[in-house]
C-alpha cells in the first residue's frame, strides 16, 4: 500500500489525546475520525497535518487499519472509511435507539408531539429511533430516512458542535439547498443560527425541511464537547406555534440532558 496522492481539503484537527490513554491506539482512533469527518476522503500529508504526526508513523497506522478492514484506499490514492466499520456503526445505532427508548417517551409524554433520535453521518442526519405522538395528527419520520443537515433542526442542533474545519468542509460540499421557502441557505447566516443554538442550547427547524412543520431539537454532546446525536420533537407548526418553542424546549431541555448523560457520557 503505497502513500496516496494528495490534495484534499484539510480534515478537521484531532482532538486532544485523554490522560492514561494507549499512544498507538489514540492516533489509529484519531485518523479514522478524522477520515469520517472528512467526507470525500483524506491523503496522507493532509492527514499528517491534521494529527501532527510525521508522513511515515501515519502511513504505519494506515497500513494496519487497512489490514484489518477499519480503512480503505481508493483508486486515486486517497484514504476512506473502510468497510469494517459499517457492521460497527450498525450495532451503536441499534444500542443507541435501544438507550434512548425511554428518554423518548418522555419527549412525547412532555410535549404530545413524536420524538426523535438521529446521528449525523457525512453530510445528513438519519433518523434512529422514534417514538410516535398519541394524537391523530402526527409527524412521521421512517427509522433510516435521510436528510440534509443544514435543514433540519437535529441536524442544526449536530452542526452546531462540529469544528470548525469539519463544518467549513460539509458546508462546501453540501452547498446548502433549498428545501422550502425557509430554508436557510447561506453560509454566514447558518453560522449565525448555529451561534445561537451553542448560547440557547436547542435548534428549532420552522418548515425549513417540511413546510407545515416544526420542530424543536437538542444537540447530544459527549465527553469531548461534540454532539454525534440530537433529540427532537416535531408537529404540526399550527400546534407547536413559534410562541410555544420556548417553553417547550425549557420542559424538554432536562429530558435531552438526562438522555446525553444515558448515552453518551458514561
């Protein structure tokens, strides 16, 4: 396996290396982070650069991810997640869903709405778990939908937790697209939005996905201040009226806590 060509966009920086953690494993973790994070792939001088570490350690590390199926090297030379991982990211979503069950309930219970749990992956958030509204007008999302990230309030409440380099790399790619009249669509005005949900702790998606509906979601954060999951209620914007998102998000914002503490900060 040789070293690959370069020219990708930066991957974002690794993050900082935990107390007590094992060096070789630390920087293996890192670079397959850092090869999801980067979308389209990564060379090795982009990865070097990203980890700080030299050409030739980072090439080692490669070379047994691959032997082992956690990466993969495509024609023109770049590095990818391999396929490995795909079995893995499977189970933690069902082990996931199955953690949040009862934190969902409590979502509908709270607001009378659906709730749901969704990651981001790539460029869009996919929906995870779900737990349905009682009433007879309710909002549907099928367990493994899709959707763009900039566009809909779970999304919003991951990107907002994502660095910097990661998010300027997503939003390249994705480029925004309209989805409805609300949709926010520029650069400058979503890194505005993503400012207030960090300083308010909640996003809110008004028709911006789906016309008619809004939705009020909440970012999931971890141990290392990231958000790889959102939790959100969502309905008809005739019940949930803007006026309402406030206190509702105060009663549900105990109910995200408790979930992210559940799932992801143990």
């Amino acid at each position: 396996m040789g070293p690959p060509a370069d020219g990708a966009p930066s991957p974002p920086p690794a993050p900082e290396r935990p107390a007590g953690s094992v060096q070789s494993v630390d920087r293996a973790l890192a670079l397959v982070e850092l090869l999801a994070a980067a979308g389209d792939g990564a060379g090795l001088t982009d990865l070097a650069r990203a980890t700080g570490l030299p050409q030739p350690t980072v090439h080692r590390l490669l070379r047994a991810l691959h032997e082992r199926g956690w990466v993969r090297q495509d024609a023109d030379r770049r590095y990818a997640p391999g396929a490995r991982l795909i079995g893995l990211g499977n189970a933690a979503q069902r082990l996931l869903a199955a953690g949040a069950e009862p934190f969902l309930g409590e979502a509908v219970a709270v607001s009378g709405e659906t709730a749901n749990l969704a990651v981001l992956e790539a460029d869009q958030v996919v929906y995870v778990a779900q737990a349905a509204s009682p009433r007879r007008l309710r909002m549907f999302t099928e367990i493994g939908n899709r959707a763009p990230a900039h566009s809909t309030g779970v999304g919003k409440a991951m990107l907002a937790f994502l660095p910097e380099p990661a998010l300027r790399a997503l939003l390249e790619r994705s480029g925004l697209p309209r989805r409805t009249a609300t949709t926010i669509t520029e650069p400058s005005a979503l890194r505005a939005e993503l400012a207030a949900i960090r300083q308010r702790g909640y996003a809110t998606d008004d028709g911006e996905e789906e016309a008619g509906v809004r939705c009020v979601a909440f970012p999931l954060t971890d141990l290392s201040g990231r958000a790889p999951a959102a939790l959100s209620v969502s309905g008809p914007a005739s019940r949930i009226t803007a006026a309402d998102v406030g206190p509702l998000a105060a009663r549900l914002l105990p109910v995200a806590a408790a979930c992210a503490d559940h799932l992801l900060r143990r």
